[in-house]
C-alpha cells in the first residue's frame, strides 16, 4: 500500500477522490510532519495577519483625522461591540470546530456537511433577531449614557443599527474560519480578515480624499460594506474550495447538533468573560469621563493588541491539533505541542517590551502629532503587562478548549464576569486612578487564570496519559 501525503491525504469518506482534501483529512501524520506542518500553517497565518495589523493601524489615524478625536471616542465605543455581537452565535461556530475534527478522527467525516448547514441556518436566524431586535435598543441607550455633545448623540441610534448589521454579516460569514481551522487552513482565514480590513481602509482613504464632513453613520456604513466583503467572500471561498464540507441542505435536528450546542455552551460563558473584560472599557471610559480618555486608551490598547493578534493567530492551528491529539490519547505528544506553542511566546514578549520602550516615537510616527491625545507612560507599561499576560494565557486556554476541559475557564470567567465593571468603576473613578484604574481591573480579573491555567494543563496531560496507559495494560 502507498503512503499518503501528510498534507494531501486520501479521504476513504469522499465520493469526489479528484476535490482538494483538507490537510488533517483521516488521521494525523507522525509527530514530525505534524510539527513542520504547524509550523508552516502558522508561518503563512501571521503573515497574513501582520498585513492586517498594518491595515487596523492605517485605519485609526485615517478615522481620528475623519472624525475627531471626541466622536472618535464615540465610535471606540460602538465598535466594542463587535465582542458583544461575536457572542451572537452561543460559542457555536467554535463547537463546530472541535466536533469537525473530533468526527474525522473517528471517521465520520460524512456527517459534516449536514451539520454544517444546519448550523449555518441556526446562527443566521439569530444574528438576524439580534440585529433587528437588539440593535435599535443599544442605539437609544448609547444615546441617554454617553458623554458627549448633543449633536453626536444624534448620530449614535443609526451609527448603532450599522454596526450591529455590519457583525451580523460577520456572525454567518464567519463561520468560515473555525471550519479554516478545522481542515487546517489557518492562513485562509486570515486571507480574508486582511481582505476586510483593506476595503475598510481603502474606503475610508477615498471618504478622506474627498474632504467632505463624516459623521458616525458614514463610517458605520463602510464598516458593514467592507466586512460584508470579507466574510462572504471567505465562505463563498471554502465552500468551493473543500467541495467536502459544502454545506448540503438537511432537516434541522437538534440532536444532530446537541454535541455542538454542549461545547458551545462552555466556549460561550469564556467568549462572554472575554467581552465584559475588553468590551466594557471604552463604554466605561465614555461614561465616566470624555470620548477623549476612551480614544487614547484604545489606542495604546491596539499598539500591544497587534502582538497579542499575531499570537492567537499563530497560534490557530495548535487548538486543531490539540483536540486531534487528545482523540488519539496521544499525551506525549500533546506536551510537546503545549511546549511549543510556549516558545513563540519569547519573540512576543520581546516586541511587547518594545513597543513599551519606543511607545512615544511609534505614536508620533503612527499618529502623527497625537492628533490633540495624551498618553500616560504609567497606562502604557500597565497594558505592557497585560498584553504579556494574555499571551501566555491564550496557550494554556487553546489547549483546554481543543480538549474540551473547560471547568476552570467557567470558574474563572464567572468571577471576571461579576468582578470586572465593578471593580472597574471602583479603581477608575473612587480612586481616581482614570484609564489605568480600568486596566488594572481587567489584570486582576485575568490573573486566576494565568496561575491556574497551566497547572490544569499539566492535569490534563497527566490524566490522558493515566487513561492510555490503563487501556493499553487491559
């Protein structure tokens, strides 16, 4: 018998033999291929990002020149939203991810395009709800509880129903990227997240060549032209190019997606932790002081975010193979891909420092003259540290989601759940210590889980390695 490719595998499930096959397609290859494979995935998948990055940082000189620096706090507001309205799928598409894998590494592979369109029309159902119900009502309270001058006001109830449509369109189209992640197209995904950021860029450089007044819903309009781009072209792209998960039209059972729903479940609790620790700042800010304060510190906040970004996303293939590895029972391997995902951590923490060191020259290069914002050494070092301590938790977090072992994330995302606005307010606005007092807070609500997590990691291994020793003896 011939040997099969480690990245072009032959699917016994597929009645089209000639279709591109994804790269995990029947079983993992030996460690090594796995190893040069990861790597090669991730390589493709931070360049991809990095160009993104550049076009997110293109993006908010171009948008604080539109707009000013006032209702450009305004817009940081609205646009942190995107986290509320990523939750808008229940942690599904994710779910999709672990099951896709976990199917093929039992050989029901089959089963996936059904499931697949099933899900597709549950989380399109819902985002359509959520933009038509919940939209509306963000809008008028953002109204009644910013800080801001009546004419901005004003623009907020549209501005908001435009952004809540533009994440919408980004709950269905993005279900390309976990299934990107599943069949081990990484970089595909983002391919197409760079696509959505170019049009947004190039869009707004065309609003800004024209010298006409912006407002909010202007703005708020190219966002959802340019993220409609984006996803629809992804999904448009993987479904042609893995003929094998097309979605095929099926009944809608809810047992086919009870496993689905239980992972998502989990994954969703720690998607809302997430929001309510990154998602709430600017609104806070807004609320307690001037757009202003929530502008400077949103910027200081996507200067480290670009490294914290290209971590996750070289990160992206090392979840598939976790919870393909942990399928296998495979604990030795399983160890060394956590030690490996450890090591790109080092040249992070080396930019993280510094981008901290060089803040005020990659401002003014960034920004030009700050554009009238001021930024406090002591917030640029306090979000230093937390874009640190993120990376190393987002290791230890993959792992345990790809694995589905997820009891210390619900325990710790519940205490940052109640913890975090509160405390927020107390150090922010009590203790007068401003932006930092709201950074402070998301770091102590972050620490439990940077201590704990990979310690039940460790656990993990321990137990799996316990569980194939045992089956191996019997």
């Amino acid at each position: 018998m011939g040997s099969t490719s480690p990245v072009q595998s032959v699917c016994p499930l597929d009645p089209d033999v000639h279709a591109v096959k994804p790269a995990f397609c029947t079983r993992l290859p030996a460690w090594i291929g796995l190893e040069r494979q990861l790597a090669r995935q991730s390589l493709f998948a931070v360049g991809f990002r990095a160009a993104t990055a550049l076009a997110n940082l293109g993006v908010v000189p171009l948008a604080l020149s539109l707009l000013g620096p006032e209702r450009y706090g305004a817009w940081v507001a609205l646009t942190s939203m995107a986290g509320w309205f990523a939750l808008s799928d229940l942690g599904l598409t994710n779910g999709l991810r672990n099951t896709v894998v976990t199917l093929r590494e039992k050989g029901h592979e089959a089963r996936c395009p059904a499931l697949i369109f099933q899900l597709l029309l549950v989380v399109a159902l819902w985002g359509l709800c959520v933009m038509l119900l919940i939209g509306p009502l963000i809008g008028f309270t953002a109204a009644r509880i910013f800080s801001a001058t009546p004419l901005i006001r004003t623009e907020l109830p549209f501005a908001t129903v435009l952004i809540v449509a533009a994440f919408a369109v980004r709950i269905v189209g993005g279900l390309h990227t976990p299934l990107a992640h599943a069949v081990g197209e990484s970089h595909g995904a983002a391919a197409w997240q760079l696509v959505q950021q170019l049009s947004l860029l190039g869009l707004l450089g065309l609003l800004s060549a024209q010298g006409t007044a912006v407002t909010l819903p202007d703005v708020a309009l190219l966002l959802l032209l340019s993220t409609s781009a984006g996803m629809a072209g992804g999904l448009v792209y993987y479904c042609s190019r893995f003929p094998f998960y097309r979605p095929r039209p099926s009944p809608l059972l809810l047992s086919d997606l009870r496993p689905i729903f239980r992972v998502g479940a989990k994954i969703f609790v720690v998607q809302l932790a997430a929001v309510v620790l990154y998602g709430t700042d600017a609104w806070i800010l807004i609320h307690l002081f001037d757009g202003e304060t929530a502008a400077a510190y949103d910027v200081v906040q996507k200067m480290f975010a670009v490294v914290a970004g290209l971590f996750g996303i070289a990160l992206g293939p090392v979840w598939t193979a976790a919870t393909a590895l942990h399928v296998q029972a495979d604990a030795k391997a399983l160890r060394r891909l956590v030690y490996q995902a450890l090591t790109v951590g080092a040249p992070a923490l080396m930019l993280i420092v510094a981008l901290a060191v060089a803040h005020e020259p990659i401002l003014r290069l960034w920004l030009g003259t700050h554009r009238g914002l001021t930024f406090p050494g002591s917030l640029v070092a306090v979000m230093a540290i937390h874009a640190a301590m993120l990376c190393w938790s987002t290791v230890f977090s993959y792992v345990l989601n790809a694995i589905e072992r997820m009891r210390l994330q619900l325990l710790t995302s519940a205490f940052s759940i109640l913890v975090n606005i509160p405390l927020s307010f107390v150090l922010a606005h009590t203790l007068r210590l401003g932006s930092l007092g709201v950074i402070l807070a998301t770091i102590a609500c972050s620490l439990p889980f940077c201590l704990l997590g990979p310690l039940e990691v460790l656990r993990a291994v321990r137990d799996l390695d316990r569980m194939r020793g045992a089956s191996s003896t019997a």
